[in-house]
C-alpha cells in the first residue's frame, strides 16, 4: 500500500516527565556548565600561577578562559551532544533523529528537527533581542542629560559595549536561525536540513554565547565597544574574555549554519526545483552564508589571537611589545564588513518574497535580483578599510576603497529597482508584513544615502567616530533588518506556530514603530554633524535639547516593541486562534503545506514546475505537484505488521 512511504515516528516516548527531566537536556547543561566553569577555573589558576607572566597582572585570564572552555564543553555535554560521537566511537548503535519524540521537552534539548530548531532559535533571538534593547533605554536614559549622571563613564561603555555586541551577535542568526531553518526545508522541498545535528549545534552555541556575553558584567566589563580594538583589549579587566569567548563561539556557528544552508541547498532541492526556481528569500539565505563562511573564521582567529596576547602574552596586537593594533583593525573589519551585509541580505530576502504577493504581481527580474545579491556579496570583500580611513592608512589606498565602497550603491540599487519594478502600477494589499516591507526601502534609503558620505573621505573625516555614524548604521541594521524581520515574523510566524496573530496590534506595532524609529535616529544626524561623539556619557550643553528629544522617541520606540510582545502572548498562547493554510494566498511552497506543518513536511516530494512568483498571470501551472494523496491507515484498519 502505498502508505508504507510514510516514515514513522523512530523510538516511542520516553515514559514520564521524570525520565525527561533527568535525561540530557538543558537543566543538564546549566548544571554542567557551571560545575565545568568551577573545574576548568581551578585549573586554569594553578597553570597560571607557574607562570611568570601571569604575576605581573593582579587578575587571572588563564583561569578565566579556561573556566569559559570548561563551561563550554559541560554545556555541550549536558545537551548530549557527545552521545552520538561517543556512541559511534564505541560502534554502538546511534539514534540518527534526536529528540523529536519528545513531546514540550524538545524544546528543551537537542532535537534534529529543523522546524523544532527554527523555533527554539526565534524564542532565543527576542529573549536577547529585548535585553540589548533595555540596554539601549538605559543608554538613552544616561544620554538625557549633558553631564554623568545615573551610570559613570567606565560602566557607560560596559553598556554599549553590551548592548552593540549583543544586538550584533543575535542579529546576526536574526533570519537565518529562526526563519533560514524553518523555511529552507519547506521552500525547496525537503524534508530536513543538510546536517541536523549541526543545526541544533549552532542553536545552543548561540544561546550559551548569549549568557557568556552577559557574564562580562561579573567581570568588571569590557570597554572597546563592539570593535573590541587593540591595546585597549589588551589591558580591560576579565570581561573582555568573556567578549572574545562569546563572540567567538557566534563566529564558530556562524560557519555552520551556513555550511549547513549552502549543502541543504546544492543537495536536497525537490525534482524541478531548479537554481533559476529557488524562492529570492532562499537566495539571499545563500549569499549571506557564503559571506558567513568565508568572513567568520577570521573573526574566530582574530580573537584567538587577541586571547593569546591577553593570556601567555604574545604580541600580535600590543605595540609595546612590537605587535600591531592596526593588524587587529584589518582582521576585526576584514569580517566586520562583510557582517554588515550578513545582517542586509536576509533583509533584502525577505522583503523581497513578500513585495509579490501582497503587490499581487510577478517578482520583476528576478535574475537581475540574484545578481546583485551575488554582487553585494563579492563587493562586501574589498571596501574594509573604509572603517579606517583615519586610523593611519597608507593614504594611497584610501581612492580604492572609497570607489569600491561606493561600488557597492549599484547593487543595492539593484534592489531597489526591482522593488520599485514589483510595486509599479500593482494594487497593493497593505498588510502588516507588507507595511514592515514597505518601510524597509524607506528607512534603508536613508541609510544607504548617508553610507555615501561615510564612504567618501572627506565627509568621513569630518564626521568620524560620531553620532552621525551611530544614525547611519542603525538605519541600515535596525530600520533595515529588523524592519524585514519584523514583516518576516508577521508573515511567517502563523505557518510555524499554526496561529493567527492579531493584525490590529500588528498594526499599531509597526506604525509605533516606524514613527518612534525616524524621530529616535533621525535627528541623530544633526548631533553628528554638530560635533557629538559616540560612546560618551557628557557632550556639549548646546545638544541636550536634542537629546531629551531623542531619549523620549527612543522610549517610546522601546514602548512600541512591547507591543510586539503583546502580541505574540496574546495571539500565540491566550487567544490561539488557529490560522489558516495558506492566509496570503501565496504561491510559494511552503503555504501549501498544511498547517501546522507535518512532522515530516511533504509526504511525498513535490515535483516543481515553476518560480513562485507567476501572480496575476492568466493559467500559470501549479507551482508543484504533490501527487495524489496518500491514503493513511487507520489504527483499525493497519494490518499486524503490515505498513511501515
Ligand atoms: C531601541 C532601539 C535602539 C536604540 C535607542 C539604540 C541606541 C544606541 C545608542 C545611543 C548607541 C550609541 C551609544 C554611544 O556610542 O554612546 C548605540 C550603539 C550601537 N547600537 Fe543601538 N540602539 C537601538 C537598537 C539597536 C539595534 C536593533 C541594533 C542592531 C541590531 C543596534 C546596534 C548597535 C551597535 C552595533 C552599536 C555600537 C556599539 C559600539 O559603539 O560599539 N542598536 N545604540
Ligand atoms: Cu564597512
């Protein structure tokens, strides 16, 4: 019959909560984690201490790291991810599906199902998301008034430092975690990733790499911002480990995922899902991890170094001792860059796949599309040095760099051209993810044109290190990515969740939002321009006007997130109203899943027959074909031992 094609659930539940409670999984973690961290501590301390070099210091960064690499690998052993090495090692039979019987516990756990993985990585994102934003309203609490007041300048720049790394390193899996692992599967036919224990991988090290980063605030912070430049790396108190631990722990599964997103998608496409088929979000999934490979391993050895120059005191980064703070400068921003366009391309992914189907018209020039996505990708590798046109770089490069930047306006206007192409004469359905997208090309205009004027160096030099900077990367970053990934939770998150969520809060959300974004950043500009410096607590008297202003916006724009909050408790777990299939009427696989989508997505792999994007065209085929349906047994009517 042909309902033996339906894979079966692997081992049955285990019995009782108790089971589950005790079993590998993250209360495990936490315990193991911290008794690693006390061992690994008390060991590192004793090799310290037979080191010279260690005396000299009055704290102890060996014992610090190896506390953070003992808490590490407790963490990792705890979630059970050395069960299946060690099972395999020992030529035990292992479980290839790990968790996905577990009923709530898989949240819990390591779990190999993508969909499982997507969600757990969505409650982790907002969790830190909403920590680095109360940092930003205690930031813009401190900035009300011209002088020091609540928060003294030292612990001012533990704040920001917290909040930028923070905001960096979870935006950074931002779409790929939670929207790039639900949607990948679902958009090209398959029924998981490429690698499933690797995904769960990367989904804990970002978690731990969260609470990593807070512990800095135990100890004694960590001052150089997110940038973490050298010598002033080399001399902060331990805090700083914790940065280059955590923020190295993000590079590492940065290169996962995606590894992880690239060999999903080269191997486990559906029949006919061709390249020139694959949905525009699932190619800016996969540039952005060509960039995330190629850029992330050299951020996680930039940092080694800087922990060795911070341990057993090499000198890559100290120039007392003959090394070079500008070596840490072109590695730091040898990633840096290209992680700027890490947090753009998703953005451009997502808006991009919504613009059709609320515009109720074919994606235009859809190949013209891909291509300047692969030209933002290949661009982002040779413009780093504009992040240093005044820390003492060979003049002679500095027309290079400010051509190659300025390069890379013609991609990115690409995009815009096909955004303007997909709305034009289109009778537009103003949804909640619509509207999010919508003013993603607005507030990434604003950010895009004043990049022109950081790129070119005269304007640069004038407006270095200020708050003109601040104004512009938060248009880029926050006003860009966070705006598509707001519309991307509104348009997505029924599907994954199987509930509707409320549009009249959706609504007020974004138009709080969007408001309360312009009149926080906006007038940042100005302060730039009229000489305000980033990251200090007291400036001229002659801005605090200003200021005030702007700390009110930026309250109520932290107000208007609360809002978002609302809504996803009232929607997903009081009110839980189920949504339907396929609310958008789009044509794009994944709505025409059922919802909630089955554990093993597609009961038959679809065969494609074309791009999702044929809106509005008279007798488009069928974007798959699903095959008949299968015909399931009923537990009367399955033979003993007969299906499966
Ligand atoms: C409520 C929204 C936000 C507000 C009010 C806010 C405010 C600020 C302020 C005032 C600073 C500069 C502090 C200084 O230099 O003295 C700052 C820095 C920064 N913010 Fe935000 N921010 C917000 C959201 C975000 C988001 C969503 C991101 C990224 C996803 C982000 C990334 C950064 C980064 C990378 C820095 C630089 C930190 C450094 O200097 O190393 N911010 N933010
Ligand atoms: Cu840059």
């Amino acid at each position: 019959m042909e309902a033996a094609s339906i894979p079966t659930a692997v081992t049955a539940p285990p019995s009782t909560w108790r089971r589950q409670l005790l079993g590998f999984n993250v209360v495990l973690a936490v315990l193991l984690a911290v008794g690693g961290y006390a061992l690994f501590h008390v060991i590192g301390a004793a090799i310290g201490k037979k080191a010279l070099f260690m005396t000299e210091t009055d704290q102890d960064d060996i014992a610090t790291f190896f506390g953070l690499i003992g808490a590490t690998l407790g963490w990792l052993l705890g979630l059970g991810f050395f069960n299946y090495p060690v099972s395999r090692i020992l030529g035990r039979p292992a479980s290839l599906r790990e968790g996905e019987e577990y009923g709530a516990w898989r949240y819990f756990r390591l779990c190999t199902d993508h969909k499982v993985v997507a969600i757990q990585y969505f409650v982790a994102v907002i969790f830190f998301f909403f920590i680095a934003g109360l940092n930003a309203m205690f930031i813009r609490g401190e900035l009300a008034s011209d002088n020091s007041t609540f928060i003294q300048s030292g612990n001012y720049l533990t704040l920001v430092s917290l909040h930028g790394t923070m905001m960096l390193m979870m935006m950074s899996a931002g779409v790929l975690g939670p929207l790039g692992n639900y949607l990948v599967p679902l958009m090209i036919g398959s029924r998981r990733m490429a690698f499933p224990r690797v995904e769960s991988l990367t989904l804990w090290l970002t978690v731990l790499a969260g609470f990593v980063l807070l512990g800095a605030i135990f100890l004694g912070g960590f001052p150089t911002g997110w940038t973490g430049y050298a010598p002033l790396s080399d001399q902060a108190r331990a805090g700083m480990d914790c940065y280059i631990v955590s923020f190295s722990l993000i590079g590492i599964a940065l290169v996962l995922v995606g590894l992880n997103i690239i060999t999903t998608v080269m191997t486990l496409r559906a029949p006919g899902m061709t390249w020139n088929r694959l949905p525009i979000f699932v190619w800016g999934l996969v540039t952005t991890s060509i960039l995330a490979v190629l850029a992330a391993p050299v951020l996680a050895a930039a940092l080694y170094m800087a922990a060795l120059d911070r341990t057993v005191t090499s000198s890559f980064f100290v120039p007392s001792a003959g090394g070079s703070p500008f070596l840490w400068d072109n590695l730091f921003w040898f990633f840096g860059h290209p992680e700027v366009y890490i947090l753009a391309l998703p953005g451009f992914g997502i808006v991009l796949e919504i613009l059709p189907v609320f515009a109720r018209k074919p994606l235009w020039g859809y190949r013209v599309a891909v291509a300047g996505m692969f030209g933002v990708a290949l661009l982002s590798f040779m413009v780093w040095q504009h992040h240093l046109f005044v820390s003492g770089m060979n003049a002679n490069l500095r027309p290079f760099y400010m051509f190659t930047t300025e390069l890379i306006s013609i991609p990115t206007g690409i995009i815009f051209l096909i955004g303007i192409g997909t709305l034009w004469r289109a009778r537009m359905r103003f949804s909640v993810p619509m509207l999010f997208s919508l003013s993603f090309f607005f507030n990434f205009l604003i950010g895009g044109l004043t990049g022109v004027y950081l790129s070119d160096v005269p304007s640069n030099t004038t407006s270095h290190g200020s708050y003109f900077v601040m104004a512009h990367f938060h248009y880029t970053i926050m006003g860009g990515l966070v705006f598509a990934l707001m519309g991307g939770i509104y348009y997505w998150l029924p599907k994954m969740t199987g509930f509707k969520l409320n549009e009249t809060l959706g609504k007020i959300h974004f138009w709080t939002m969007f408001v309360f974004f312009n009149l926080t950043f906006f007038p940042l500009f100005a302060a730039g321009l009229l000489g305000m410096p980033r990251r200090v607590t007291s400036y001229d008297p002659s801005l605090h006007n200003l200021n005030v202003f702007v700390s009110v916006a930026a309250f109520c724009l932290g107000a208007s997130m609360l809002v978002l909050l609302v809504n996803l408790v009232w929607s997903l777990w009081l009110r839980r109203e189920p949504a339907e299939s396929n609310p958008w009427q789009s044509k794009s696989l994944e709505w025409q899943l059922p919802t909630p989508v089955p554990a093993y997505n597609f009961e038959r792999i679809p065969v494609i027959n074309s791009a999702p994007y044929g809106y509005g065209v008279p007798d488009a085929p069928p974007v798959a074909d699903f095959g008949p349906p299968l015909v399931r047994p009923g537990p009367v009517a399955a033979p003993e031992g007969g299906a499966a």
